[in-house]
C-alpha cells in the first residue's frame, strides 16, 4: 500500500501542512465540471492520535478527509458505507482519529461515474439516482455515487433486474432457450400452495392477480423472448415451474442481498424485484454472471492503519456459486436484451436488463462486460409508492413515465462508456448450444400447416 504520509512540523516556528482533498463538484446540471482540489487541514497536534483520518484511493491518493459524520462529504454513498463497514468491523473505530483508510475506489471512474449521475438528475430533484461500479471476479467496487445524500439509505424495490435470478434457476434446471408457455395478460395463482418458501410454507395469494406492463394479448413466451420483452406473466409461471425457494436462492448464491440487511422476502412476486436492495448487492449479483459463475463478496476498503501504526487487512472472499455454462448462458440472454434495447449497446460486448418496479415506483438497469459490472437505481426519496416515476420532471427534463432505458438507463451507459474508454476489449465465453439451444419439453406449438 502507499502509504499517506504527514509530515508534522516541530520546528520552533511551527509547520502548516496542507493537505489538498478531492471533491467532487456539486451535483445538479452541471456534470462536465471537473472536480476541485481544495480544503486545507492544519495539523492540531503533534501526537499521530490527532490527526485527521482519511480515506484514499485504490493508488493510495486522498479522496477525502474522513470523519464519519457524511452530512458534508463529497461522496456520501461511498462515506456512508465506509462508516457501516467500520462498525462491522470494530465500533471503536469511528471513534478513532489518526486513521487511513485504503479503498478499492478508482477516482477516475469515481468522477466519470458521478458526471453521469449528474447529468441526468439534479441535486434538487426529490428523485435520487445512485449508481455503483463492480469488477467481476473480484468483487472490487470501483465507484459509488449518488446524486445527492439520500438520508434513509439506497435501498430501492429493484423491478425486473430480477427477472434473471428466474432465468438462472431455470436454465440450471434443464430449461432451455426456446421452453416456453402460452401465457395471458393476467396471472393469478390457483392455489395457495402454488408457491412455497425455503420452509416449506404456502405463500401464494389466488386473490391477487399479476398483469403485464404491455398489453399484447395472449401468446407463446419462451425463455429468450418472455426475458427481452420483461413479461410479468411468464416470470410468475416459471417461478411456479421451477420453485420459488429455487429462485430465491440462486439471488443469493449470485450476491443479492436486502438493503436492511435482513432475509429477502420470500413473496410469489419475487422475480418481479419486490427486494428492497442498494446498487451494491443488486451489481455484485450481476458481476457474479459476468464472472461466469464466481461470486466475491463486495469490497470497498483493502486495509485501515492507525494512528500507531497497526494494520488490518480485509481480504477477498470469492467462491464459484453456479455453473459457468448457465452463467454464459443468461449473459447469452441478457446480451440480446441490452442490444434490441432503446440503449443499443456501449460499443463492446455487454448484458444488461432494465428494471421497472410495479406502477413505476423506481427504475434500474444493471449490466455488463466481462471486466466491469454496474448497476444504476432511481427512485423518488420522498416514498417511492406515493410519488411513483410518472409525469415528473428529472434532471430538468419531462416525463411521463420513467423506465429502466431511460434516465438509468442513460446514466449506466455514459457511464459504463466513458469506464471503458481506451481500455482493451473483452468477450463474453459463447453459450453451449448443444445444451441450451432450442427446446427441451416446453417446445412452441407447430405452426398451422398451409393448404
């Protein structure tokens, strides 16, 4: 690690040691300023114990003074989750001055990152959009920023990007791409015990039906189409198929976890993202995919030193939580969704799947390369269920209703192009055709035969 050094005057006249912090430049329509280097810290003391903690880049640069109070830090998303991580570790810590805290945070992606937020969502807009950057097979986070301070936390009902935890269940079981189902515009369970959780309990609900964003009519969906089209009916019939506890854990294995910390919701409604998750987990499950099958769990700090000099480290943990060959078979899926999509693409090989919460709640989208996985959410900070995404303004632009293409969207690809830019092209390992090509026992019916 390179070390951050202070050096701390003694002699007689007393030395003044400047320390030039990066911060980022305010949020909120102007997302092409570069961020300043300002603040200088004067040293209280002589004594290391006094000095003021920070916290420093991958490459051992400052990012910022740290106090744990995040009220006024450049990067609130980041300090906070610094500071929950600290009280994981030891509570003492926060306590603490002196302390140099080495993270995984890469300050170029941080401030590309932050341009992007930036420019689509002001700091003003009640509507909070945060965004986190994740290396596949690592579980380094690279970048997390948020448009402003959102003071309850991150932690957005995540829609359809977790139609793929379905998928993922799916194809491990023997599904492949062309099984499908006739599906209608309304879905309602027959029975309770259509749906069981991890303990074996009935929690389906036959008094509440599940419709379809698009009205289309009634067709036959296949595992390919039923996931680029996003179709509410489909996903609850393949849960009922493949096994709600099924789907369940398979989010898990991948790294999705819930924002409060606590189990996720064992609903029916599961692969239509009734999980309340913070960017974090939701890009670390997809930087499991991109990573063919490796999950690592997501780090943001590397080692913290104290004002006496000792050392903790925080290693990697990582191990492989699902079948390469399936994981290249969802990227396969989620490829073709990203490219018949509105965004087109980011000029390299990349997956992703937007995201919509019931009645347009909140937005995301989370996608990939094989070397960068991120996931952007938008929500309104107020109560996302009494001031859905619908007729409002963003970033100082109307809409009538917002969805995972666009303003995540958009935010992801600006992002995720300018992160790539100048760096070597990767590919994605082509799926198993033999194995997950065509269909199985779910076949389309045979088309009529002319006379």
């Amino acid at each position: 690690m390179k070390a951050f050094l202070v050096f701390l005057g003694v002699a007689t006249l007393g030395a003044v040691v400047a320390v030039f912090v990066l911060l980022r430049s305010p949020a909120g329509g102007n997302g092409d300023k570069e961020p300043v280097a300002s603040v200088s810290i004067t040293a209280a003391s002589a004594s290391p114990a006094a000095r003021k903690s920070v916290l420093l880049d991958a490459e051992g640069a400052v990012i910022e003074e740290f106090s744990g109070d995040c009220t006024h830090s450049g990067y609130p998303y980041l300090c906070r989750y610094v500071s929950k991580q600290l009280v994981a570790e030891d509570p003492q810590l926060l306590t603490r001055d002196g302390l140099t805290i080495q993270t995984t945070i890469d300050q170029r992606l941080q401030r590309t990152a932050q341009q992007a937020v930036d420019a689509y969502v002001h700091r003003d807009d009640p509507q909070v959009a945060t965004q986190v950057v994740i290396v596949p097979g690592e579980g380094v986070v690279k970048a997390m920023v948020t448009s402003r301070d959102p003071a309850d936390g991150p932690g957005l009902q995540q829609g359809t990007t977790a139609m793929p935890y379905a998928l993922a269940a799916a194809l491990a079981a023997g599904w492949r791409y062309d099984d499908g189902f006739f599906v209608g515009e309304a879905y309602r369970p027959q029975r309770f015990s259509a749906f069981k959780d991890c303990a074996g309990r009935s929690v389906a609900d036959p008094s509440h039906s599940i419709h379809n964003r698009k009205k289309v009519g009634a067709r036959f969906v296949t595992l390919r189409s039923g996931t680029q089209d996003a179709v509410n009916t489909f996903f609850m019939q393949l849960q009922e198929k493949v096994g709600l506890c099924e789907t369940i854990q398979m989010a898990q294995r991948l790294g999705l976890r819930s924002a409060d910390g606590k189990p996720l919701q064992e609903f029916e409604t599961f692969p239509l993202g009734i999980a309340k998750a913070d960017p974090v987990s939701v890009a670390n499950s997809y930087a499991s995919l991109a990573a063919r099958g490796r999950f690592c769990e997501p780090r943001v700090i590397t080692e913290i030193q104290d004002g006496s000099g000792a050392v903790r480290a925080f290693p990697a943990h990582c191990e492989q939580v699902l079948d390469p060959a399936v994981a290249d078979a969802v990227t396969s899926v989620l490829k073709d969704v990203l490219a018949k999509s509105t965004l087109k693409g980011i000029g390299r090989e990349a997956a992703g799947m937007p995201g919509h919460g019931d009645i347009f709640r909140t937005a995301w989208f989370a996608g990939y390369t094989p070397g960068l996985a991120s996931a952007v959410s938008l929500g309104d900070s107020r109560d996302p269920l009494r001031h859905p995404l619908v007729d409002v303004t963003i970033g100082g632009r109307r809409y009538s209703r917002v969805d995972g293409t666009s303003v995540p969207g958009l935010i992801w690809k600006k992002a995720m192009t300018e992160a790539l830019r100048g760096t070597q092209e990767t590919r994605f390992v082509p799926p198993d055709a033999e194995r997950f090509g065509g269909c199985r026992d779910a076949c389309p019916p045979p088309a009529p035969r002319r006379r």
